[in-house]
C-alpha cells in the first residue's frame, strides 16, 4: 500500500469516527469546518448544513475557472440482526481482509466518505498542480437529495463538477435516473387477542438485501414481500392474526429483514411450523444466488396481557396491499442493454399505533414513467383505503454525447492505464441530476473507487482502486491548463 492510499485510508478512517447518519450530519459538517480552518483554506455553510470549502489554485493556474470536487456527508446506517452497534455514537470499524477494507456488522460508509477523504487529502497537498477547487460537501443524499435540493444559485462558481460517488473504478458515470419516494398509510383498527391464541414472531432474516438502485436488477429477495407471502399462507391455514409488522429500513434499500407478532391457536403451531419450513426452503431455492443466508423462522413470545390484534378483515387488506405493491425491475432500457429503465422497491413497512405505514420507492430515466409507476402505486393503495403522499423527487441527469469533459477523462485515462474506462448511464440517484437541474451549463461527470454492496452490512471497499482513482484524479485537475 503507497503511501497516498495509507494517507486517503487513515483520514477516511477519522471521518468514520464521526457519526453521520442521514439527517444527522451536524458533527460531520463541523468537523469539516474545523479541518478548513487548520488549514488556512476559506469556508462556508447554509441553512441544512451544506460546506463548501475553497482551495486556491496552483502556481500557473490561478486564472483558471474552479472545478467543483463533490461528495456527501451522510452514509446508510445499516447493520447485521447480531450487530450491537449504536450508530448515534459508536465508531465504524475498519478491518482490512486483503485487499479490501470492511466493517464489522455495519455499512462502512465508503459510499460516500471515501469522496471526502480524497477531497481533503488532496487539499493538504499544496504542490499539486490544479486551478481553484470547490470543495462541496451535501447533506442527507441518502434519504432525499436535500442537500443538493436546497443549494442556492450563490452557492458555488465553478461550471465543472467532479463529482466522486460512483463505485466502480474504470467506469464513468455521465447520466442516472430520475427517482420518487412514496409513502402510504393504511388506517388500523384493532381487536383483543382470542384467549385461545399464543403470541409468535415469523421473521424473515439473513438477506443479501442492496442499494435499491444498483442491485435492483439482480433479483434478490425482498423481506418485505417474503414476509407478506408467508403470513398469507399462514392465515389462510393456521387461523393466524396479525398484532404487528415491520421490515426494511431505507427507502433506497432492499429490505433485508422483516418480522411480524401474531397470534394463532397451540393446536394449529404444527401446521403453521410445516408451511414456514416449505416457505423457507423454496425461498432459499428461488434466491440461492445471491441470499444464500435467507432465514424463515416462527418461534414463541413472552406474552403480556391486554394485547391486540388486527382485525381479519384489516389484516387482509394489508397483505393484499404489500403482495400487489410492485417490488423490482419494471422495464429494461431499449437503447443502452444491461440498463435498468424504470423500478419499484418496497422498501419499508411498519404499524405505527393506528396506522400501517408503507414507504416505496420509485426510479425511472424518463419523467413520464416514473409518474406512471407511481400512479400504479397510488391507485393501489387508495383502492385498500389508504392515504398516500409523495416525496419531492428528483429529475433525471440525461447524458451529454459530446461532452467535452467526457471526452477529456477517456483521453486522460487511456494515456494513463493503457485502456479506454467504461462511459455509463446509471440506474441510481446521483446528486449530479439535481445540482445540474440548479446550475444550468455545468459540465458533470461522477467517479470513485470499487465499492461492492453499499447500503448493506456487506459494503466493502476494494483498496486498490484507490491510488488508481488518485492518480487519474491528479492528472485530470492538472490537465486543464
């Protein structure tokens, strides 16, 4: 390991110190500014905690326009069933397995602090050559894309954005698509538990799970929609009542784990045991690829009087609801093969006192269908009775052919690796789309280092691509003189 990749590694290690879960980015963000005053290098902030850090230009390059460098603060916050980590407090963990860098039982958050970490090294670096640098730090990317959204039109001056969130080195990223989030609420009435009924929990655990965008297509196993299969054939068989559900936790995430409470009569616990047992074995068969630790299980509670259940009628409402809420690829790109156009995840579920709550999420590189699934859902859900609302959303970033930016980074790439780099189009969300919707005639283009599984306990970070990404990244900021 060279010693810039030591340098990149240790500082993304401190960054990693610092909670920052989405929507809690206030250490991060100060810790960012205290990092610009040790240096002598000029800072601001707005109103949700955005940072803009500004790095003068090289000897020879002072005349030159700023180039932007941009990445987010906040990270997914996911852990392992086992994981007794506190993500408002607890420290990531960092653990070197050859030539990659992991956590333990947690995200490890290279998606996005390995950008920050590149950033700031390079910032320490004065001899070298580059113009004026931005270096542009949003909050919340994760859940909302809010801070790229509230960015003002004073906020930054560059009309070139580099921005170092993608995940696989050699690869370009110059388009994504456009996204929506939506959240459904389904009203709940309840009903004692019959006398006759012992209280179990059906859990669906051990998925691979994924980023909603990037492994959507891969066709794992969703815990939601397994658990929802499950409780219906165990309701139609075992006398089964319903006393809560939960699964998923982000909206950009493949839920990996879901559970339910319920109720059923001791004579019928056999039965209920035989169709989880056949529910987990041909679950385990249809995902074996990528869910080889998918888990069905149904075992006894401590009860406690005065408990409720969710009246039958309600209860299949529900599950006809969550089977028939659309979950994966909708429909693949005609013109870019291999590309995902359009998406539905069902990302969360959750009784919340008197209500379910529901949240999916939807993506799509044309406007006019992602309305389209999201009409789809809304229709859906109203039809059971439920209220509906939707997310700001984002627009797509439509990739630009004869993008002189683009071209420079193949040239540059080429000349330096001896190979042409991969020119993409993503299913994911890139803070790219919103910022350039903002800043009309900015030039864009996203790239980073191998990151495999983010927004899952699996993410992990190839060490390798690192110093590549580096030493591309030099050569880039000194090419534009």
């Amino acid at each position: 390991m060279d010693a810039i990749t030591k340098e990149i590694l240790a500082l993304f290690e401190e960054i990693n110190a610092i909670p920052r879960c989405s929507g809690h980015e206030e250490n991060i963000a100060n810790w960012l500014k205290e990092q610009a005053l040790s240096a002598g290098l000029g800072f601001k902030f707005d109103s949700v905690n955005n940072v803009l850090i500004s790095v003068p230009a090289s000897p020879g390059y002072e005349t030159l326009p700023a180039v932007i460098l941009q990445g987010h603060m906040d990270m997914v916050c996911e852990k392992t069933q086992a994981s007794a980590h506190d993500f408002s407090r607890d420290p990531i963990s960092h653990i070197i397995e050859g030539d990659w860098l992991r956590a333990d039982g947690t995200t490890l958050g290279a998606d996005n602090g390995i950008a920050l970490a590149m950033a700031l090294v390079l910032a320490r670096h004065r001899k070298i050559p580059h113009p004026p640098l931005e270096l542009l730090f949003t909050v919340d990317e994760e859940t909302g894309l809010t801070g790229a959204n509230e960015l003002m039109p004073d906020f930054i001056s560059g009309k070139i954005l580099l921005n170092l969130d993608s995940e696989e080195e050699g690869v370009f990223i110059t388009g994504c698509a456009g996204g929506l989030t939506t959240t459904i609420s389904l009203p709940l009435e309840r009903a004692p538990l019959p006398a006759s009924h012992k209280v179990y929990r059906l859990a669906v655990t051990g998925l691979a799970g994924g980023h909603s965008g990037v492994n959507i297509h891969e066709k794992r196993a969703n815990a939601n929609k397994l658990l929802a299969a499950v409780l219906g054939s165990l309701m139609d068989n075992a006398s089964l009542h319903i006393l809560s559900i939960s699964g998923g936790s982000a909206h950009n995430a493949i839920s990996r784990h879901a559970e339910a409470l319920v109720g059923m009569p001791l004579e019928n616990i056999k039965r209920a045991e035989e169709i989880v047992m056949r529910a987990e074995e041909e679950a385990r068969r249809i995902y074996a690829a990528h869910d080889t630790s998918l888990s069905v299980t149904l075992s006894i509670q401590q009860e406690d009087e005065g408990l409720h259940v969710i009246p039958h009628e309600t209860a299949q409402k529900i599950l006809s609801l969550l089977n028939e809420l659309p979950h994966g690829v909708a429909r693949m790109s005609a013109d870019m093969p291999g590309l995902v156009q359009a998406s539905s995840n069902l990302a969360v579920i959750r009784t919340e006192g008197d209500q379910l709550v529901i949240i999916t999420s939807q993506r799509s590189s044309a406007s006019s269908e992602l309305q389209e699934i999201t009409g789809k859902i809304t229709s859906t859900a109203r039809s059971m009775g439920a209220e509906v609302r939707h997310g700001s959303g984002y627009p797509a970033w439509q990739p630009d052919p004869l993008s002189p930016l683009t071209r420079r980074c193949k040239d540059i790439y080429s000349e330096i690796f001896a190979k042409e780099p991969a020119i993409e189009v993503i299913h994911a969300g890139l803070e790219c789309a919103v910022i350039g919707s903002k800043y009309p005639g900015m030039e864009m283009i996203s790239f980073g280092p191998t990151i495999r599984n983010p927004h899952s306990p699996e993410e992990r970070l190839y060490i390798p691509s690192v110093p590549k990404v580096w030493k591309f990244l030099i050569a880039l900021l000194a090419s534009f003189r």
